[in-house]
C-alpha cells in the first residue's frame, strides 16, 4: 500500500498533470503555514546561539537529493582542515525513545535509523540521532566537537545555523513547483534564495535564485563491497552482465543509471524510502548478484545472501564551495547566530 501511494503521489508531483483544485488550496494553506512559522523563528522566537559553528545541509523536495553524501564529504574536508566536525539529524525509520542517541557503528539500523549508521561508519565523526536537532547539537559540543552539520535540518528553525546549503535533484528539480500535498515541496521554492549556497546533485538547471551561488556536484561509485565477505569488486566487473538492482532510496532511479552508466544491465527493484528490509527482499529470481546503495546494505548485512554487494558513493564537491564554508567559518564572530 505505501508503495502505491508513493508512485501515485511521485506520479502527480513530477508529471506534467496540473494538481487538482483541492490539492492545489491545500498547497497554499501549507506554504502560508510555513511562512508564518519561519517568520516566527526569525522575529518572535529566534534561537540562542551555540558555541560552534553550525552548517545545515538540507533540501526542499520531500525525499532525497544527494544530502548524505554531501555531509560525508564535508565532513571529510573539516576533519582535513583540524576541526572536529559532529552530524547531527533526526534518525528517520529508527525506533529510538531517548531526545539525544550518540550512534555506533554497531547499532540497529531499525533503532537509530539507516541514514544515521551510514554516517558514523562513513564519516568516523560523532553522530547523534534526536528530533531536537538543538538538544543533538549541544550533545555533540559537549563531546568536544568544533563544528556541528545537520543532515537535513533546513526546516528545523528552532536550530541556529552559520550557513545553509540546500541540495537539489538535478534530474527531478523541483518538481511541478507546488507545496505539499499538491507538490513534493517542504517550504516555497522562493527559500532557496534565502540559504547560502545551493548544490545541484548532477545534470540540470537549478530555479531561480537569485544572487545566490550555485555549485554542481559529482557522485562517484566506488567499488562494489560484498556485504558477507568485505570484498571489493570493480563494478567493471559486472559490465555486460544482468543484476538485480535495489534501491529503497527518495531517488531510486538515480542508482540504476549510474549501474546503467557503467555498462550493468540491471533488472530493477524499487522500494519505498527507508524500506524495511526482510531476508525474503532478497530472494530474487532468476538467481543474480545483486546491487544495492549503501543505506540500503546497512540493513541487510546480517542476512545477505553470498552473491549481494552494495555500491558507496563519494560526494566530489568544488573547490568554490569549499572555499566558501572555510570563509564563513573563518568569519563567524558568533558561531551558530544566523536564523
């Protein structure tokens, strides 16, 4: 049933159909609501700053764009740089009852969520999971982090931020421009001319923002890891050869092009985001190796068949933007006091 109302809702918000009036109403009631909620954060309850710098990576468009390996990446530059960078985010999917969670490496995705294992393993940072993304923040200064990233926390005001950078599908932008549930907007795509940077994850053009810079990123595949053995495998490997593909991403087309680009005749499974994976999802047929992301892999380690493997991604981002985030941080008198 959720896979159903995600393609019918998928279907209307990227397809070239008008929304229905009913839907449409809604949309503005939702953008006016949201409106008056920023407007709110902004002048009436504007948070206090914290100790550190924050940087907020997020999106508009409900499901995902690229945003984790954007975090990955710049995580990876600050830790290059001296700082002692921590990701906070909310833990989608996972079951945890606790405001604040330090995730390790060992956690039940089901518990912490997928995204939030994914982090700490990639990054080697300190991780936490709270739908408080302030109470996660200031767990993570108390442990001795220098700079604060929060994985899509771009609507989460009650969180101060020093720099905003929102990620765009390339290939899906902003849909058919509405709010929800009309469209797959979380705010009015006039926000992406208030953030600091916007990140277009692959080919396309980004709406209109203003005087704010646009930077393009790059996803790279990596080899091919065996979620039993470890293994690394070129996916050249694989060229000219069927597999089953899985994805239970916002995107999953996404994954399959980039199998497609590689020269991988994939036969695809597309599931729904933060998909609850059960050793039966894996018993495919006809029998294949099959490929997965690696949010997905995180969940299907403990009963993946021998012949399973999941492709990482690495984040390529430009110089320009780097140099961009170093400024800021550089030039944050009062870390953390932009709303």
């Amino acid at each position: 049933m959720r896979a159903q109302l995600e393609t019918a809702l998928l279907r209307l918000w990227y397809g070239p159909q008008r929304p229905p009036l009913s839907l449409r109403l809604l949309a503005r009631l939702f953008a006016l609501t949201v409106r008056l909620r920023r407007l709110a954060y902004r002048h009436l309850w504007p948070p206090a700053p914290l100790a550190v710098p924050v940087v907020v990576v997020g999106n508009l468009t409900v499901g995902g764009s690229g945003k984790t390996p954007v975090v990955l990446a710049l995580a990876e530059h600050l830790t290059r740089a001296g700082a002692r960078p921590g990701i906070v985010l909310r833990g989608y999917g996972g079951r945890r009852r606790v405001p604040v969670h330090r995730v390790r490496p060992d956690d039940d995705p089901g518990v912490v969520g997928d995204e939030a294992l994914l982090l700490v393993r990639r990054s080697g940072v300190p991780v936490v999971v709270a739908p408080a993304r302030r109470v996660g923040a200031e767990a993570l200064i108390e442990a001795g982090c220098s700079v604060v990233l929060s994985d899509d926390g771009l609507q989460h005001y009650a969180l101060p931020r020093t720099l905003e950078l929102a990620v765009i599908d390339g290939t899906r932008g902003l849909g058919n421009g509405y709010c929800l549930p009309a469209g797959p907007l979380r705010e009015p795509a006039a926000r992406l001319a208030e953030v600091d940077a916007v990140i277009v994850n692959g080919e396309g053009e980004p709406p209109p923002v203003g005087a704010v810079p646009v930077h393009s990123l790059r996803l790279i595949a990596g080899d091919a890891i065996n979620l039993r053995t470890g293994e690394r495998r070129a996916l050249a490997a694989f060229a000219d050869r069927q597999v089953h593909a899985l994805a239970g991403i916002g995107h999953p087309e996404r994954f399959f092009a980039m199998l497609r680009a590689h020269g991988l005749r994939p036969l695809v499974h597309a599931l729904p985001d933060h998909y609850a994976y059960e050793p039966a999802s894996l018993d495919l047929v006809p029998p294949l190796p099959v490929l997965m992301t690696e949010k997905d892999a995180v969940k299907c380690a403990a009963f993946a068949p021998a012949d399973c493997w999941y492709v990482p991604v690495t984040a390529q981002l430009p110089a320009a933007l780097l140099a961009q985030l170093d400024a800021r941080l550089a030039g944050a008198r009062m870390p953390g006091s932009r709303t």
